[in-house]
C-alpha cells in the first residue's frame, strides 16, 4: 500500500532519487493507469504530511539539469514538486510552525527571489 512506501518512512531524510521516480511514475506515457494513481497516492501522502512539509527545501535545490538532458523533464518536475509541497505548507501549516520555521521559511525564499 502507498501508505508503506519508502518515500514515507518518517526515520529517513528524503531520497530524492526515489522521488525522482515516484514523481516520473505520474508524468511518464508509459505508465499504467494503476502505477500513476500509486505514485500520485504517494505523492499525496508525502505533501501533506507534517513531518515530510519542512523537507521541500532539498527537493527543491536540485541542481537543474542542461537542455537536452534525457532526465531534464523529469527533474523539472520534481522541483515543481517541491514547490507544490512548499505551497502546502505555507498554506496549511504556517500558523502552526515554530516562528524560527516560518522565519527560515521567510529567509530562504527571499534569498532564492533576490539572490
């Protein structure tokens, strides 16, 4: 079940190989009906999932990829993801969040629009 997936264990930092592959899963024309609606299943559960939310900052660093590279779609995606998990955060969670969160939250994205 998506529930058990890898990408979910809580003990482990984010593999961000393995999304790479949940999030190609989704977009990829070969993939069945039943293997996207798994990956998006996965990809549900790992965006709203508190402890997951404060992670979106290494998906979001991946370096992108040159045009022309086999995977660049792909990672483009995954960091687009990252921006989803961003959002949901921000959205759901930011009255919640130790001030120090939100402040590094602040920081970071002020840093990546002006910097």
């Amino acid at each position: 079940a998506a529930a058990n997936h890898p990408l979910l264990d809580p003990n482990a930092a984010v593999n961000l190989e393995l999304l790479e592959t949940v999030v190609s899963c989704v977009y990829a024309p070969g993939s069945t009906h039943a293997e996207r609606a798994q990956a998006q299943e996965v990809l549900n559960l790992f965006q709203n999932d508190p402890g997951r939310q404060l992670q979106c900052q290494s998906i979001l660093e991946l370096a992108p990829l040159p045009a022309g590279h086999p995977g660049k779609g792909n990672r483009d995606n995954t960091r687009f993801y990252g921006l989803l998990v961003l959002h949901t955060t921000i959205t759901t969670r930011w009255n919640i969040l130790p001030r120090e969160q939100t402040e590094g939250i602040k920081n970071y994205l002020v840093n990546k629009i002006i910097g």
